[in-house]
C-alpha cells in the first residue's frame, strides 16, 4: 500500500488508509502526518537530496526551471529553503496550487506557462508513475530518476541519479536536434 502511495498528493493518500472521510476530517489526518514528515527530515536534508542534484541545477542555473510538485506547500518549502536549491526556480508549484493532482498534465502545463515556455520544449524529471503520466500527457520529454521505483516506463531516458554522464549527453543531443 505504501508505494501506491509514491507521487499522490496528500488528500489522496489520506483517503487511500482511511477511505471516505468528512474533508475536515481528512484535511486534519494529513496535516498531521505532514508535520511528522518534516520533523522526521528536518536537520537531515541533504541524505534526502538525489546525488547530483546541487550541480545539476548549477550547471543548467541559465535555464529558467520550474518545481511542479504534488506535495504539500510546506514539504516543498522546506526541501527548497532547507537544501538552499529555491534560487534555481523562478517558479514553484505545489499540490494545493492545482485542482488536479498527476497523473493530469495541469501542474505540469501551468508551470510551462508561467515559464512561458511550449509544453513540447519543457524536459520533466520526475520519480513516480503518476508524474511521468502526468508529463506525458501536458506533451512534455520526461527523464526518469529511479529513486522511488526501479522502473519508470514511458520515459526518454531514465537514471539512477543527476550524477549520471548520460542526463549531459541526452540534454546535448536535445539541444542539437532543435
């Protein structure tokens, strides 16, 4: 049960243990389990980034980035301010910014446009089922990290983290195709 939880927003998943709760209800469940989950990471930020990250995002620092994110405001808040990665998006979107969670393209297509950038020209790299669908479905390439599951189907490319020479040599033969 717990990996069918991976990519879902929290109301999803709340509901998914609990099975049909009042909203309020629901709404307090996962604020709860929320705030646990940021007092379980905070102080340990850094063994949650994904190996590579910190340079990945330095070497492309020129192109306008966006966090698309089905998690929560403040989980996403306290990744980006805690790990110091929040400079390198202009654009940050979360959950509750979205009436549809992955696997719909909206998070995906909105970022696109408030990077006012075409969905066919946006790469997305995502961990999960549902925002793999979801970048597919907004018309978008899609690297996959495997740090949640072993095997991403659908994908342009998948690794194991952005220490991978192979995410440089796509996004080069990209840059070249264009």
């Amino acid at each position: 049960m717990h990996e069918s939880n991976y990519g879902k927003r929290n109301d999803e998943i709340v509901r998914n243990f609990y099975g049909a709760l009042p909203p309020e209800e629901a709404a307090s469940r996962g604020q709860d389990k929320e705030k646990l989950y940021r007092e379980m990471i905070a102080g340990r930020i850094e063994s949650f980034l994904v190996p590579g990250v910190r340079n990945f995002l330095d070497r492309y620092r020129h192109v306008p980035m966006a966090v698309a994110s089905d998690a929560e405001p403040a989980n996403v808040a306290l990744i980006l301010d805690s790990g110091g990665l929040r400079r390198y998006f202009p654009v940050v979107l979360d959950g509750g910014q979205v009436r549809n969670p992955k696997p719909h393209p909206e998070i995906y297509l909105r970022a696109a446009d408030l990077l006012e950038t075409r969905p066919a020209d946006c790469i997305v790299f995502e961990d999960s089922h549902s925002g793999v669908a979801a970048a597919r479905a907004a018309g978008m390439r899609v690297i996959g990290i495997c740090t949640t599951y072993g095997y991403l189907p659908d994908t342009d490319l998948t690794v194991d983290n952005f220490s991978s020479g192979d995410i440089s040599a796509w996004l080069a033969a990209q840059a070249r195709a264009v």
